[in-house]
C-alpha cells in the first residue's frame, strides 16, 4: 500500500499557495509597518524550555508535546507553540542589551498530538509576535490595534476580540485561594482532570472541556486584581475605546499556557465550533526571568494560519500565470525554441511550452488553460520563412517577428 500522510498533517499544495502567501504578505507589511522584525528559531528545542514557560500541568506540555531522545540522550521537543523559542532567543543572544522595546514576528509550523478534526491538525502554522522590554499598557494596546488591523485588511469579519486580565504575582495568589474554597464542594462531581488540577493549576480548571458549565458563578479575576493590574487594564479598555477597536470583556477567559500575566485576549470566530479561537495570546511578564533572563516585560499573540485561511475569501489569488506560451509544431520548431525558452526564462520572463511538438489546436488548448498572456507560435512555414507569429490571447491580434532576434523583439512586444 502507497505511504500517506501522518494524521493530522496536511499537505499545502500548489492551489492552496496563493491565499497562503496572500496572508503571509499582508502579515509581514504589517507587522514591518508596525516596527516588527522577523525572526526565524529552530522548529525543536530541548524539552525543558517548554515545560518550563508553558507550564509542566498544561495540556501542551503533560498531553500533546512530541518529544523523543536524540542521539546524545538529551530530551528534544518539536515546537508547540513559537513564545517559548523566541523569549530563548531574545535571552541567547542579549537582545535586551540593544533596545529598550524589541518586537519581533515569526511564522512556521508547530507540532501538537491533539485528536485531529477541522482546524486542528497536529502539524499547523503559526504567525505571531512578541515584543519584549516595556510594560506600559499602550504596548498592549499597540499589539491589539495590530492584529484588528491585520484581520481588517484580510477583509474577515464576524471576529469577537475578547479581553480579560490575569493578574500577577501579586493578586493572583490570593485569587487562587478563593477559587479552591469555591471548587472544593464540588470536587467530588468533578472529572479527574480537574479533581487533578485543582491541585497544581486551579485555574485550569475554569477552562475544563467536560465541566465549564458547572463554573458560572465562580469568583473571577477581574474582580480580584491588585491595583496596579485593576490600573493597568483599565487603561488597555480606554485605549481600545480611543482607537475604535471593538471588544468584549471576558472575565472568564484563561488560556492554556501557564506564563501569562494581566491581559490576555483571544480573537473568536462565532460559526468555526470547538476550533472557534483564530488568534490568542497575551501579557507574560514574568516569562523572561523564569527561563534564566533578566526581568523583562512581554506580550503577543500568535494566529492558527489554516483557521484564518479557513475564513478569508480567496477566490480572486492566483500564482504568477505564464507571460508567454511558445507553440512548437513539430521535431524541428521544438529543437529550435529550445534557446528560446531556455533565454527567456532566464531573463525572467515566464514561459511554457510543450517539448513534445503538438497540434496547434491542442497546443493553443494549453496556452489557454495555463493563462498565458501571449502564444508564440512556431510551425513550419514559419520556420521556412524565419518567423515566427506573436498572438495576443486577449485581442487575439497576431504580429509575425522575425526569428533571428525572436528574444529582443518578444521582449519589446510582451512589456
Ligand atoms: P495558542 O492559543 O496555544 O497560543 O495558539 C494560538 C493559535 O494557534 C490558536 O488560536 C489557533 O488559531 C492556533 N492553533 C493552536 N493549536 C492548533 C491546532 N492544533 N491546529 C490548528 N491551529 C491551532 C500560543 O501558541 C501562544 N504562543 C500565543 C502567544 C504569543 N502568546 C503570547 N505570544
């Protein structure tokens, strides 16, 4: 039997290449717009590092991660997510030693083994951003305004942009606290992922896919911030109102990574299902210094490119067509278009051709379907002449060159 491909990856094939660049491109004249550069981490790093800043009693880290032993016995992990890759970085190499404010964006492949169904797969892509070094909420808001503008020039809408702040080290001890003395009568009724969790991340267990709904009288964090988080997030809600950002308050919003701090956000779709989130991400101030940096502030956010792509209208984006088609008729026209082609193409002009000397009437079929713009046709006569005739395939106008410079004379016509 053929070989397939592994469950839950997807080939991305030629006729899904457009949309991918289109959004590429729109994210990277963006984000570069914004002061944005790119940065390009290894797709696996040692384990450590990822159960370190996402959270060793996450789902990611305790469920869904690819690790293996390489071999030099060192525990080596394919790339859940990019923050994790990126802070390491950002430390490795000191960047924080060059400005006050760095903002980066990547995009690539991340790899989690979760069960795989519409826009969750176990290889997908990511574009996100990270900008490390302040913490004053206008970067927030920066980011914010960043990824509405990004889904607005994609033209997607229906999006909810929903907010919610998850204190710090400060206030959230308390709320922790709180939240346990609200869980513990219902511990017995709960699954065992949350009678799990209520230990070592309580919460998690606000997030938990079979018990959500048990929760909606639980304390929430907003009501339970320090004042200088309550501070912080109400200047984040005055700026999104000042530049017109539309969002919701989410106060039970958490997220699935343990290294976030004060605002967090996810971008949701209303008809996508359980797949609904198309962006998240969020505050993590504390990241940088937990995996061995100095104290440095952070936020972003990442995308799930096959989600956004999944929304965006991509009928109108096509790959470069051929400029030309060259119509060799026959054994003698084919060996004599060989320099031809061979002389435009690397003078950057797109040509195709057909090396088997086919029918003009099958070979202008193919001229058609692969949209070029021009045909050249070479058949017998015109090489007894020494021409060859040009035709327009939208005016169907049709001019005869001469062959001995059939290159500059193309180039003339075809501009
Ligand atoms: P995340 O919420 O785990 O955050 O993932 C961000 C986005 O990646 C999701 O909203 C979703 O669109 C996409 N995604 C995640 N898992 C899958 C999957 N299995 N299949 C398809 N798409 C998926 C992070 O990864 C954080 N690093 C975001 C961040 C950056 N926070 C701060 N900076």
């Amino acid at each position: 039997m053929a070989i397939q491909a592994i469950k839950g990856v997807k080939d991305i094939l030629p006729e899904d290449i457009p949309a991918w660049r289109h959004l590429e491109a729109t994210a990277r004249t963006i984000f570069e717009n914004y002061g944005f550069s790119e940065i390009r981490v290894p797709v696996f790093e040692y384990t450590e590092l990822f159960a370190r800043s996402i959270g060793a009693t996450t789902d990611i880290v305790e469920k869904e991660m690819y690790t293996f032993e390489d071999r030099d016995g060192r525990k080596i992990t394919l790339r859940p997510e990019g923050t994790a890759g990126v802070v390491r970085s950002f430390i490795e190499h000191k960047m924080y030693a060059d400005a006050q404010l760095t903002r980066l964006y990547y995009l690539g492949p991340m790899f989690r083994h979760e069960r795989p169904q519409k826009g969750r797969y176990r290889q997908f892509h990511q574009i996100g951003v990270e900008t490390l070094g302040i913490d004053h909420p206008h970067v927030d808001i920066e980011v914010l305004a960043m990824l509405h503008r990004l889904y607005e020039a994609l033209g997607i809408k229906g999006l909810t942009l929903q907010v919610n702040s998850l204190g710090d080290s400060a206030c959230r001890g308390a709320y922790r606290d709180k939240l346990k003395e609200y869980l513990r009568d219902k511990l017995p009724t709960l699954c065992g992922d949350c009678q799990r969790r209520y230990e070592t991340n309580p919460l998690r267990v606000l997030d938990c896919k079979v018990d959500a709904e048990k929760f909606g009288d639980s304390p929430v964090m907003l009501d339970h911030l320090c004042e200088p988080c309550k501070a912080h997030f109400e200047t984040v809600e005055a700026g999104l109102n000042k530049l017109c950002i539309p969002f919701e308050i989410n106060p039970r919003l958490v997220r699935g990574l343990d290294y976030y701090t004060r605002t967090t956000f996810e971008l949701v779709m209303g008809h996508m299902g359980a797949q609904n989130t198309v962006a998240a991400g969020g505050r993590y101030d504390g990241l940088v210094h937990e995996i061995g940096g100095p104290a440095t502030a952070g936020i972003g956010f990442a995308l799930g490119v096959e989600r956004t792509i999944s929304l965006m209208d991509t009928a109108g984006l096509k790959l470069p067509q051929p400029t030309l088609y060259l119509a060799a008729l026959g054994k003698e026209a084919v060996a004599q278009a060989l320099p031809v082609v061979h002389a435009l193409k690397s003078q950057g002009i797109r040509v195709e051709t057909d090396y088997q000397g086919a029918s003009l009437k099958s070979q202008m079929k193919k001229a058609d379907k692969c949209g070029a713009a021009y045909t050249l046709i070479l058949g017998e006569q015109e090489i007894a002449a020494g021409t060859a005739v040009l035709r327009n395939m939208q005016t169907k106008e049709q001019t005869t060159l001469t062959f001995s410079n059939i290159v500059e004379e193309l180039r003339a016509k075809m501009i």
